[in-house]
C-alpha cells in the first residue's frame, strides 16, 4: 500500500514538473473554476427564497405568528422593524390559509363578533359596557380605514356615567380619534366634516364640539374652519390656504409633467409664489363717440328752420320810438322799391354710447413665482450623463409656466433674463429614496443556469482531454521502458521451486519484518553457537 502511494506520489510530481506554465495555469483555473461553480450551484440549489406572509403586523401580531410557525416546526424570518414575517416561497399560500383559519392574523381587538362567540348570562353589567365599548371602538376604527387616504386610526371613547336620579344633567360623550395617513395626503374640508359626522352619529349622545381628530404628526383637523369656508381671503389662514392651494397645483403639474419624462422617483419640484390679496372694486362711466373715426354721435332729433321774404325795402333810419332821444322828428323817407330776405336755422341733437361698469378684480393675483427642480440623472453618479438638450428642454417648460401664471398687470412683460431668474434646475444623485423593504431573495434568470451548464460541460471536457492526453503519454512512456527491459529477461520468482531452504528463508523474512527482536535474539544465538 506504502509503495502505491509512493508511487502515485511520484508519478504526480513527475507529471506536474513535465507541465509548462501555460499548462499548469490552465490546470489551476480549471479546479478552481469548477470548485467555485459547485458553491455556486450548491447555493442557489439549496438556498430558501424567503417572501413576505404578512405586513404592517403589530409586535403583538408578529409575535403570535411566529410563535404559531416555530411550533409547526416552519422556517421564518423577521424582516427589519419587526413588523414583516418573511416565509418560504413555496409555503406561502398553505402557511395563509392554514392561519387564516386559526384566526391569525389575531390583532386582540374586541369587535361585534365577540358578542357571537361570548354570549351568556355570566357577564356583569360593567363588563358588558367595557366590552361594547371596546367593540364600538374597533368598529368605529374599522369603518375610519375605510376613508382615502388614511392608513390606520385609533379611537378612545369616553362615554358618560348615568346618573341615578332623574334631575341629573345629562351628560356627553367625548371621542379622541388619532390617523395614521398616507404621506403627502391632505384632506379636503368635506373629508374633515365627514369625519366628524360620521363619529358623531356612531355615538350617541356625541356632539361634534367633543371631538379631537389628528394624525400621526400632531396637525389637529378643526371642524369650526372646515364649515366656516376656510378659503375665504378675508382671514390670514383663508390667504395661507389659497397660496399652499396655488403652489400645490402648480407642483403637482411640474411633477407630473417632468416625472413622465424623466422617472418619478427621478424629479423633486418645489414651487414658491408671492400672491397679491388685495381686492379692488371700482365703477366707471365712460362716454365714447358712436362713430369713433369721425368722432361723431348718432342723430336722434333735428330741427330746420326756413324763412324767406320778398317785397319792399323797409325805411331807413331809426325806427320810430326805438332809441330814448327819438323826439318823433327823425323818420326819415325813403324811396320804395322790392328786397329779398332768406334764413335756414338748422339744429341736430346727437348722443354718444355712455358706459357704465361695475368693475370687482380677482380677490389676488399672483405676482411672483419661483420654481425650484432637482433632478437625478441616467446614471446618478455622473451628472454629465443628463444631456444639455433635457436640461434645456426642462427650462423651456419651466419658463413657459412661469409666463402664463404671473399676472400681466402685477408684473408687467418679463423679459427672458428676468423669467430664467425665477427658475433654477439642480442635476445630482438622490440619496433618499432607498427606502428599507423586506429582503425577498431574487428569482435566478434562466440564462445564468444556462450560462452555468455551457461553463461546466467545456470544463468536463477539458479536463478530460487533459486526462486523456496524460493517460496516452503515460501509456507511450511505460510502453518504451517495457522495450528496453525485453532484452534483460529474468526469471520470475514465483516460478522458483519451493524447497526446505527456501521456505526456511521465507519464514526468516518473515520473521524480520514482523517481529524484528525476535529476528535479532535468534541471529545473536546463531553467533553464540558458532
């Protein structure tokens, strides 16, 4: 065994010393891009693809669940949060169903159905009212989810104790409600009255002054300036309202429009205006000609007058009595003869187009606006890799939207220096929007495996062209030292007859292999007797 091993050792030195560089990197490679192909194929082989069962759990719910699984002997993890219980893929649907009807998710939440489950006579009043409170709330939070745009809601009612006498007050309900809403959502007016309403009629005698509703972020939901039309300019918050309303259409136009064009995730527009509330109400008359070239009214009466006469010259002098000195003596004579008199008066009453206007401007105009936009690039670490031509194209839109929605009047004509000064476009790599998901192990392409079985049949096959080249030269040169030995023929042993000295020397070697003291106390008496 010793000497097949020293000589499987031996001839695999010879063989490696016999290689050339080139031979024995290909060599090197090749048992090493097979071990590294065997990990890898045992990896993705053996690997567990883990995808979520259940989301947005609360502690309480992932640690039911979990405890539910590590009995059942399954394999889960807890996503970062501990809100997300990641699975096997292929358990995913039985792992559901098989919850499902155990009741899990379970949130501990008391609801109408445990009336269902839970009747009896064994309850006390108190504990009937505790739990139909509680239930009411649960209820009542249910039916809230159910509204766009909020997430989760919690309610704590607190309801009024009954007097035991019939002069007592009656008293009120009050109701705390807190919203978890989608990021970025606003509730309209109608959405806030809702909201109140809907509480108020769920509870009885709850009226909507008892009512505190606010979301995660402390921002409180007043009924009294939702009804009161909150939109009015006449107050600061009315004015605050319709600016954050201008800026917030405006955003959302730029976001989408750019967002299509380059990626959602790609583009942040942030929008300011400066809106001008002052209100102006003015009446004015204005009298202008019918016949504007000619400056002329239109005719609507006319008189003429025509006097003639013929016959005979009147006297000359002073006529009689006429002058204070006139003593009666100065009338003179004079010839008589025939005259002609004429006389045309004409007179044209014309009138003009009078105007009257009752003139209310637009309760604000929006003198200024300045839009700010960053964009993220192709490649977000290379800035260059967003083109001049985009960047451009970007600036163009901004700049027409800025010229159509600043007032003319307000700001009078922009000029191309003065509009590009309200507008600035920012490229550079974003580094918020990784956002922590679940980890769900990626699905392997079909074209690795196929990459993989291409990459491992060319090893096979080298490495058995190299086999097969070394067995042909190890052939060749076992049989060239045959040829050379033929000519030194000797006996085998094992033809050699077995007499009594031979088989005594075989016992010796035998015995000096085995038991060499032995073979050393015999020898030493050999030499004592001789």
């Amino acid at each position: 065994m010793n000497e097949r091993l020293t000589k499987v050792k031996t001839d695999s030195t010879q063989f490696w010393r016999s290689r050339t560089k080139g031979q024995k990197g290909a060599i090197i490679g090749t048992l090493l891009g097979v071990i590294a192909l065997a990990g890898i194929l045992t990896y993705f082989s053996t690997r567990t693809t883990m995808v979520p069962l259940f989301t947005e759990l609360s502690a309480q719910e992932a640690g039911e669940i979990a405890e539910v699984l590590g009995a059942q002997g399954v394999t889960y993890e807890i996503a970062p949060g501990g809100t997300n219980i990641l699975v096997p893929e292929e358990q995913v649907d039985s792992l559901t169903v098989s919850l499902a009807s155990q009741g899990y998710p379970e949130s501990g939440e008391i609801n109408n159905s445990f009336f269902t489950s839970n009747a009896g006579f064994g309850m006390t009043d108190n504990e009937f009212n505790v739990i139909k409170l509680a239930a009411t709330q649960t209820e009542l939070a249910n039916l809230i989810r159910k509204i766009e745009g909020v997430k989760d809601a919690n309610v704590m009612i607190t309801m009024p104790e009954q007097g035991v006498f019939l002069s007592d007050a009656a008293q009120e309900a009050s109701a705390a409600i807190v919203l978890n809403t989608e990021p970025g959502h606003k509730f309209s007016d109608e959405q806030i009255k809702t909201l109140y309403n809907l509480v108020s009629k769920s509870i009885p005698n709850l009226s909507t002054d008892n009512i505190v509703i606010s979301n995660q972020h402390s921002e409180y939901y007043d009924l009294a300036s939702a009804s009161s039309n909150s939109n009015s300019i006449d107050s600061v918050e009315g004015q605050m309202q319709v600016k954050k309303t201008i800026e917030r259409d405006l955003q959302r136009q730029v976001q989408q429009m750019l967002g299509t064009m380059m990626g959602k995730d790609k583009v942040v527009v942030s929008v300011t205006t400066d809106v001008d509330f002052k209100q102006e109400n003015r009446e004015e008359n204005l009298v202008q000609p019918v016949d504007e070239e000619n400056m002329e009214g239109i005719e609507i009466s006319a008189q003429r007058i025509t006097e003639t006469y013929t016959g005979t010259d009147a006297a000359t002098g002073t006529p009689e009595a006429e002058n204070i000195t006139d003593n009666f003596v100065d009338y003179q004579g004079g010839n008589n003869g025939n005259g002609n008199f004429e006389r045309v008066e004409e007179t044209i009453n014309n009138d003009v187009n009078r105007i009257r206007k009752d003139i209310q401007e637009s309760p604000y105009k929006i003198r200024d606006i300045g839009i700010q936009v960053m964009v993220e690039p192709p490649v977000p670490d290379d800035p260059a890799s967003l083109s001049d031509d985009v960047q451009a194209d970007i600036e163009q839109i901004l700049s027409t939207i800025v010229r159509t929605s600043i007032d003319k009047e307000a700001a009078g004509e922009l000029t191309e220096d003065q509009i590009n000064e309200k507008i600035v476009v920012s490229v550079q790599q974003f580094f918020g929007n990784e956002v922590a998901t679940p980890e769900e192990t990626p699905v392997v392409p079909w074209w690795v495996w196929v990459v993989g079985g291409i990459l491992l049949a060319v090893i096979v096959l080298l490495v058995f062209f190299i086999l097969r080249a070394n067995k042909r030269k190890k052939e060749e040169e076992e049989l060239t030292v045959i040829e050379e030995q033929e000519d030194l023929f000797v006996d085998d042993i094992n033809d050699e007859k077995e007499t009594e000295s031979t088989v005594r020397r075989k016992q010796l070697e035998k015995m000096a292999k085995d038991k060499p003291e032995d073979f050393a106390k015999l020898l030493r008496s050999w030499i004592t007797e001789d």
